[in-house]
C-alpha cells in the first residue's frame, strides 16, 4: 500500500513511523513540501528512505510572504531524482480567501514549472473549487487533488481524468458526500492518503496522524465503493505510479 500524501519532515520519529508502516504492508510514501526548506527536507527523507518519493512546492497559505518569490529556487531542487511531482500548490478560499489573488499567481508559476518538467502536480482546494477548476483547465500533466474535500470538483475533475485522492476525513461520520463522490470515481483514477501529520482517520481521530493509518481510508473506500480492500490497494498502488511516475 502506498501513502501518496503524508507531510514526513512535519513529524517526529520518522524512522520509527515508517517501519509501523511497513510492517503493516505501507511500503511506500510520498511526502510533501509546502515551502523551500520543508521540500528541502523532503528530498532528504527521500534520499534516505527506501519506498519514500518527494513533493516539491510552496503551499498557497505562503502566497503573501516572501516565501511566494522563490519559485527560482524550486526550480533548482526539480532536478533531484527524488522528486516526482510540484506541489502542495493550490487555493485556499477558506484559510485566506483574502489573498486568492496571490495564490492564483503562486499555483500558476508552479503549474507553469511543472508543465515546463512534464511532471504531475498536487493541488490543495478548499472553498475554492470553481477558481481552482479554472486554472487548471490549460494544464496539460497529471493532476492530483489532494484530500479530495470539495464535491462541486468532481465534474470536472472526471471530465478531464485527475487523479483524486481521500484522505482520513473520508472515514468521518458526517462525509456521506465524500463517500458518495468516491464511489465515482473511476477505478484507475482513486488515490489514499494520510496527510500526516493532519487529518486522522476515525478510528485514531484526534492523535497525530502517520502514513501506517492509510489502511483506514482504504478501508472507508473499500466499504463505500463495495470492493475488496485488497483488490483495491493494488489499484490505488498502480494508479499512484501512473500519476506520480514511479516505478512499480
Ligand atoms: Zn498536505
């Protein structure tokens, strides 16, 4: 199984935290930067850790600081053969609905990094799915929305064949509605993830989340869409290496 989105330079223990996620069959990770120098610490988790690829971006909360200028030096880390994808880049119509204008320019530089790479970016969207739709309508790569949150962009993401990924909110009692648009999503478009440390599942809400509990959104999807949970963390596991290009 793999955790396409957990923030690893976040938590505390890494180590430890990966080896509870292998041995319960977590075999790989994607972790995320959401500024400079937490993508620069991602690229050496991944250096380090087998079964561990890395994100590279500048999140849209940075997108009035000076954080926002340094998409130069986001181009320099993209060489790294760690990194799989840009991101998390995104709008943020809840936690800064007063700076969506410098988040648009912020997520367009990096759509415009990353289509320039030909890799896949993951997008953040919260209250903000009609202006997160329309920016990424010119982009020609491999979409990922992460932790999936917001119905009105299930449309368009089915329309244009994103990758849409759940993370632990999906297991809430009351995220009927994220349930009911996962049992749409089709089988090779379906991702999971933690985004550890935030967000955890049911069963251990309210403790800091970490990649190993991946099994419980898992769960939740399986139970939703009426499959197999095995069946379907094969198919999570290969639409992750199509969407993030990785080797199986
Ligand atoms: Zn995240």
């Amino acid at each position: 199984m793999i955790d396409t989105h957990a923030h690893l330079d976040a938590l505390e223990g890494i180590d430890e935290i990966l080896t509870r996620a292998r041995d319960a069959g977590v075999t790989r990770v994607v972790t995320i930067g959401t500024g400079i120098e937490s993508s620069r610490r991602a690229l050496a988790i991944a250096a380090e850790q087998p079964g561990v690829y890395a994100v590279v971006g500048i999140d849209p909360h940075q997108a009035a600081t000076p954080e926002a200028s340094k998409v130069g030096e986001l181009r320099e880390l993209v060489g790294n053969p760690c990194v799989v994808a840009i991101g998390e880049t995104g709008l943020d119509g809840h936690h800064g609905a007063e700076t969506l204008h410098e988040q648009r320019a912020l997520l367009d530089d990096q759509l415009a990094l990353a289509s320039d790479l030909g890799l896949a970016v993951v997008i953040h969207s919260r209250a903000a799915s009609a202006e997160t739709a329309a920016a990424l309508a010119p982009f020609p790569g491999a979409v990922i929305l992460h932790c999936f949150s917001e119905p009105d962009l299930l449309e368009p993401a089915l329309e244009r064949g994103y990758f849409v990924s759940f993370a632990g909110n999906v297991t809430y009692p009351k995220a009927q509605s994220l349930r009911d648009a996962a049992t749409r999503v089709p089988i090779d478009r379906i991702l999971a993830e933690t985004d550890s440390p935030y967000l955890a599942p049911q069963p251990v809400r309210g403790q800091r989340n970490e990649p190993l509990h991946v099994l419980h959104t898992l769960a939740a999807l399986a139970e939703a869409r009426g499959q197999a949970p095995d069946e379907l963390e094969l198919r999570i596991d290969e639409n992750a290496n199509v969407a993030f290009g990785l080797g199986s």
